[in-house]
C-alpha cells in the first residue's frame, strides 16, 4: 500500500466516522424535535378541547378532508368516518352555501385566513352552528392544502339568538310602553295590547278578556284575529271554555295545550268540538289574580300545533300584568276626573265654604264661595290667609283645641266667626276629616265644611228665650205639652208635662198606655175610652178631665187637644196640653161646701138668733135688760162669725176666741187674764157654742165677777187629751172679786152653758160658786161633723 493510498484509506475511516458523528447528532436532533413535537400536539390537543375546537384538513389535491375526533362530532360524524369536501359541502345549509364558497375564495385570491360562521345539517336531519377558521398551505407557491379549526358555537348561538329575543322583545315592551302610556280609552290598551302580541308571536288570535265571577262570565271587549281587530266584544261563560283549562287558570298557573287534538285533557268531545269551532289547534291563557281573585286573562291561539316556549308564556304573562296595570290607570284616573269633577261640582253648588289643608294647616283648594265671602283675590286665598279671617277670640280657642287633633290627626269640630267681605263677622260650623293615601296610609291633612249658622244661631238663642219663657210659663200654669202619633202610637212629651206627672225627666215611656198607667183605676177607662170615640166621631178636638195619681198624692188633670186626620180619614196626631186643676177642683169644691155651708149656717144663724131673742127675752126684767142682754150677745156672735169667716167657715182658734173677750178687760201690768194651753183650731160647730159660751162667763164675770172689781183676776187653762177621740179639757176660774153665791134663778147663760154644751157638744160641764169666784169647767170630745145648734135644746 502507498501513502497515497494509505491516505486515503485513513480520510474515508475519518470520513465515515465524522458521518456516525453527525447521524447520531441528527437522531439526536430528531429525537427532540419529534418530543418537541409530541409535546406541541399534546399541548394543541389539551387546546383543542379546552376551546371545544376540532382540528381539520383537506388536500386539495385529492379533495380529502380528514379531522379529529371532535371535528366529526360536530358535524355529526362517527370517529372513524371517512368524508370529502363534495360530501362536506353538501352537509352546509343550503341558505349558507354562497356564503362559504366566497369566503374560501377570498382567503385562496388574497392569501389570508378565512373566518365564518355557519349553519350544518347534520345526518340526523338536525341543525347546527359552527365556527370555522382555518388558512392555505402552500408548497412552492403552489396551495395545496387546507387547515384550520372548528367549533361548535351551537350555546353561543343559542345564547346569542336568546340575547337577541331577550332584546326584541325588551324592545317590543318598551313600544308597547309607550303606545299604552299615550291611551285614555281601557278598549284601545286591550286592541294595542292583542294587535302586538299577535304580531310579534305570529299567532292567528290575542285577546284580553275580564272575569265577573259574580256573573259567571268573561268579557273580552276587543280581540285580535287573523289580522282583524273585533271591536263587537263577546261573553263567554265561565263553564262554557274547556273546564280543564279554567280550572288551571283559577289556580293561577298558565293553562297551555300545544295541540288540542292530542292533548289528553281535553279529549272530551265537547271540548274539541268548541275549539274546533273558534279553529284553534293550540294556544294558551295566562290568568290574572289580585288579591286572591281571578280577575282577567290574556290568550293567544294558533289554528296550527306549536310548541309554546317559556319564552312565550312569559312574554305574554308580562304584557298581561302591563295591561292590567294600564287599564286599571285608565279607570282609575277616569274615576278621579270623575270624582274631582263631581267634588267640585258638590263643592261649588253646597252652601258651604269646602276646603282642603295640608297637616300644617296651609290651604291647599277652596270652593269660589271662600273667595266671594272672604274678598280675598284668588292668589291670596289659600295659603294660611284664612286664620286671619277668624275673630281673634275663636281663634286663640282653636289654636288650643287643635293641638290634640294634629298631635292624633283625628277629626275635628267646633263653631268660630268668620269675617266677611264686608267687615261682619258670621258664626260657622266647622267640620274637618283626616285625609290618608289609600295606598300607604300616609296623613296628606283635613277635608272640611265651614257653613254659615249666623242666621241659625240667633233663631236658635231666639228660639231658646222663646222656649225659656214658653216653659216658665207652662211651669207657672202647670201646664205640660203632648204630641201623640197615632199610627205609630207614639206620645212625645215636654219636661213640664213628665213633672206634672210626677216623673223624673227622660223617663216617659212614650205611648198611650203609658200614659194611661198614671191614671187612677176608676178614671182610665173613662178616659181612654172617651178619646177613642172622640177619634171614631172624627171630632176636631176635645177637653177631658181625669185624676192621676203621683208619689206625693192624687192630682185632677185637664187634657185640652186637637186632632189631626189622614187623607183617608184615619186618625193621625193628637196634640194638646195638660193642666194642673187640682187647685181650681179644690176651690170649686170649697166654694161648693162653703155655699152649702153658708146656706146651713145662715139657717142656724137665724135660728140661733131667734133662740136668743125668746131666751133674752123671757130672762130681762125690762126693756132695757132685754136690749144690753140681746146686744151684747149678737155682738158676741158676730165676732165668732168674723173669726170664722177669716178661714172660710172652716176654723177658728180656741185663743182668738178667748183673746176677743177678755183682751179689753187686760189691764196694762197684764196680770188680770192668764191664760194657757196648746194651740186648737175648732171646727166651726164647736166655734159657735164655744164662743158664745165664752161671752156668757165674760159678761158674767164682768157684771158680777172677778172682772167687776178692781184686782179681780181670770183663770183660763185648756189641755188636749190623746185617746181614740181627742178629748178638749177647759177651765175657767175667777178669783179677786165678790163673793159669789148660787142664783136665785137661771139665766140665759146658766143655760147656755150647762144645755148648749152638753147637748150640742157632748161636753161635760161643772160649774161651782165658790165665795172665791166661779169656777167653771168643761170636757168634750172636739166634733168632726157638723151639729145644729139651737141654744133652746
């Protein structure tokens, strides 16, 4: 071998080491390169899922598209299908096709990446919504295939198309809105409210319908079908719809039926027969409740099956509510234009001053009249001007009056004195009510009257001086006022008329037997019985007389009265007085005695003189013992009679007697008559003989007595003596004078004394003639009827 070749062979040994060398580098290399690259997949393929991406290509040379597992899945696609881009292509939704093809042939003209979104039609028949983006690859400036991504945006559509329905329809409501704010009319908002919901639901029939439950029937005053507005209006009976339906409804809950025919619930013949009627397939009703009560309902029908979504139901749910609310603010505030409209045509036509102010007592409105009464321009009328248009007086009294009244916001009413345009004060009766919010009770102030009582006010203190007097009068005369209503029997009385009835005021019963209770047993049924006859004679009035009895004793009553009849002739009114007689019944009665006792008394006054003519007569020696004997005892009778009559025949006292006698013999030391004894009235029978037995032992003792004599003195006692009978005891004793001794005779006194008193008197009588003095006495019963006297008996 030569060095050449020795060379040579040593340079291919370095040679084909330097190639192990560089192998090994490049396995090495490659070795990374392929981690590298298994670490990348692994990363794209951990990327892929998290995006929920499919990865895909296809040669454009062989027109096969190959992709991962999820690419397949979401298309449809088992893993392990095989798939070209004709077949690809024919999976791409008709409507999207143009679209795609132009964009990969922009992404082929411009080379940049294409990004589009598009719709699928899977095998199954189904549709979805996918994201694809992806680019050219070129080799030698030649494309030869296409890469890219795929994503299944199916959710984000949905959220998308739900966003975008969320916002149509957020956009439908708030047209709605506005259309329903600018109506006045309840059947417009019902017609706006079908028309749109049909529309933006595209169903063949809205409406809104309005439950009485009383009557048992729904109202639907406008309805939207088939493009058409019925503005005829219907009503539907309650039980006449599918009971099912209404039930559901009554609970609250939606009633919802996607197609009549199948819907088990309303299988009954009847039910399909009345939707078959209206052509309705499916459809359904939300219901309406406030306060616990079905008050309305907003349907919708379609003559065709659907599925009604949540989406649908609560969209017309939302418009039922928006409905509701806008009919009922309608109403509502054509009830309040109503009721300000009639407020202030009551407010303007009452008599009245009408007013409203806040808690702070600011006046908020006033009717005209406050205006014209006060004088005050209508910029000054409300506000707190009014408070200077009270007296000052009434003014510092309401100030004090009211403080409890805000303090509790209650209401309010007192009198004050208004000052008038034309400086006159007025007296008003206020009246004011708390004001609340319906809605939350809140106190807004008072709502009050203030009518003028000026003129009532002096009627009434002119009235009151008038019925003052009336009854001072009545009380006076004892007079009582009735007023009988007969058809209701009812009897009102005054005061003076329960006083003279002995009866504490208020406590009259008020009817006829009331009354006739108070009248005494024997005079009722006359009385009630006369008043019955004179109703039945139909006579204008009557006076009747009639005793009543009350805790202090039996009073005689007149009734003077006038009746008062219906048109058919009927009793209606009795109205009359009753007066207090008794006085006058008792002084007719007295009158009536005192002329039969006047008429008695002048006979046996004549008799008594003639008694004492004879017995004068055959007692005097001479004439002129006959005239002093005669005339002294006239004189003596006359003075009984005078006593007597004082007290119309009735009494005289036993002193008075014994005073007219005696009383000029008493000297001035007053020590010549004593006498003594309790007080005793006689009766006039006893009187007369008493009197003129007293005259005889007067002129006894004057003539031949203790009287005639200088020092001479009169004894006289009596005494009342209790048993069955009072008994009268009475002595005269005389001592001073002569002595006495019996006479020779008896005289007219002798017999006076020991026969009149006896006989007439039944008294028992002792006389003794004692040297010292006469001493005489008597005892007898004090008489109750009336004897005849005769001094001859």
């Amino acid at each position: 071998m030569t060095k050449r070749g020795s060379l040579l062979a040593e340079d291919k040994i370095a040679s084909r080491e330097s190639d192990k060398e560089r192998i090994a580098e490049l396995e090495t290399r490659l070795a990374h390169a392929e981690e590298v690259l298994r670490t990348s997949n692994f990363k794209l393929r951990i990327a892929l899922d998290i995006g929920r991406l499919g990865a895909w290509e296809r040669d454009l040379e062989t027109d096969e598209v190959t992709g991962t597992v999820a690419f397949k899945e979401y298309i449809g696609l088992p893993p392990d299908a095989t798939i070209t881009y004709a077949a690809l292509q024919a999976m791409f939704h008709p409507g999207d096709i143009e679209r795609i093809n132009q964009a990969i042939a922009y992404a082929l003209r411009t080379r940049t990446d294409f990004n589009i979104e598009y719709r699928i039609v899977k095998t199954d028949g189904s549709v979805g919504h996918v994201h694809m983006r992806g680019g050219v690859i070129y080799e030698n400036n030649k494309p030869v295939r296409f890469a890219g991504v795929l994503q299944d945006i199916k959710e984000r559509q949905k959220i998308r198309e739900e966003m975008s329905q969320a916002q149509r329809r957020q956009e439908f409501l708030l047209k709605l809105n506005d259309q329903l704010s600018n109506l006045d009319d309840p059947h417009g908002v019902m017609e706006i409210a079908a028309r749109n919901v049909s529309t933006f639901l595209k169903v063949d029939t809205a409406g809104y319908g309005e439950v009485y439950e009383d009557r048992g029937v729904i109202i639907v005053e406008r309805e939207w079908s088939r493009g058409l507005i019925s503005n005829e209006g219907k009503v539907e009976k309650i039980d006449q719809d599918a009971s099912p339906i209404v039930d559901v409804l009554k609970r609250g809950q939606p009633a919802i039926f996607n197609d009549v025919r199948t819907d088990p619930r309303l299988g009954d013949p009847s039910v399909q027969a009345f939707y078959s009627t209206i052509n309705v397939r499916s459809g359904f009703a939300v219901p309406i409740h406030k306060n616990g009560r079905f008050i309305a309902e907003f349907y919708v029908y379609s003559s065709a099956p659907r599925d009604w979504t949540s989406d649908d139901i609560s969209l017309v749910e939302d418009v039922a509510e928006r409905t509701w609310l806008a009919i009922e603010k309608i109403r509502a505030e054509t009830k309040l234009r109503e009721t300000e409209a009639r407020f202030k045509l009551i407010a303007e036509s009452l008599p009245a001053l009408v007013w409203i102010i806040k808690p702070n007592l600011e006046l908020t409105y006033t009717n005209e009249r406050w205006v014209t009464y006060s004088g005050l321009p209508p910029s000054q009328a409300l506000g707190h001007s009014w408070t200077t248009a009270i007296h000052p007086d009434d003014w510092v009294r309401i100030t004090e009056e009211i403080k409890p009244v805000m303090a509790g916001e209650t209401p309010y009413t007192t009198e004050a004195r208004y000052r008038s345009a034309d400086g006159e004060y007025r007296w008003h009766i206020i009246r004011a009510a708390p004001v609340r919010n319906a809605a939350t009770g809140e106190f807004k102030g008072w709502v009050g009257t203030s009518v003028d009582i000026h003129d009532l006010k002096v009627a009434e203190e002119a009235l009151r001086t008038s019925e003052e007097r009336l009854s001072l009068a009545q009380s006076a005369a004892g007079i009582g006022v009735f007023d009988w209503h007969v058809p209701t029997d009812t009897v009102t009385w005054t005061a003076e008329q329960e006083r003279l009835f002995g009866m504490e005021p208020g406590s009259f019963k008020g009817s006829l037997s009331n009354w006739a209770d108070h009248i005494i047993p024997k005079d009722r049924d006359y009385a009630v019985q006369t008043i019955a006859a004179a109703l039945a004679r139909h006579d204008k009035s009557i006076d009747l007389i009639f005793r009543i009895e009350r805790p202090d004793g039996i009073r005689t009553m007149q009734t003077i009265a006038l009746f008062f009849y219906q048109e058919d002739g009927s009793p209606l009114r009795m109205v009359g007085v009753d007066i207090d007689i008794t006085h006058y019944k008792e002084a007719e009665n007295r009158q009536n005695l005192l002329i039969r006792e006047l008429h008695h008394r002048v006979k046996n006054t004549l008799a008594t003189v003639q008694a004492i003519v004879g017995s004068t007569a055959r007692s005097a020696s001479s004439i002129d013992e006959f005239y002093q004997g005669f005339v002294g005892r006239i004189v003596s009778l006359a003075r009984t009679h005078n006593l007597l009559t004082e007290d119309l025949w009735q009494k005289a006292a036993l002193e008075e007697l014994l005073q007219t006698e005696l009383g000029p013999y008493e000297d001035e030391a007053r020590n010549r008559i004593t006498m003594m004894g309790p007080p005793l009235e006689l009766p006039s029978e006893a009187a007369v003989p008493i009197g003129m037995a007293i005259h005889e032992l007067t002129t006894n003792a004057a003539k031949h007595g203790a009287l005639s004599t200088f020092g001479g003195q009169v004894e006289v006692r009596w005494e009342i003596l209790d048993g069955e009978r009072p008994m009268l005891h009475f002595s005269w004793v005389e001592r001073g004078g002569p002595r006495v001794g019996t006479p020779s005779r008896q005289g007219f006194g002798t017999r006076l004394l020991q026969r009149v008193l006896s006989t007439q008197l039944q008294a028992e009588v002792s006389m003794e003639f004692s040297p010292e003095g006469l001493r005489f006495s008597m005892q007898l019963p004090i008489p109750t009827a009336p004897p005849t006297f005769n001094p001859d008996t």
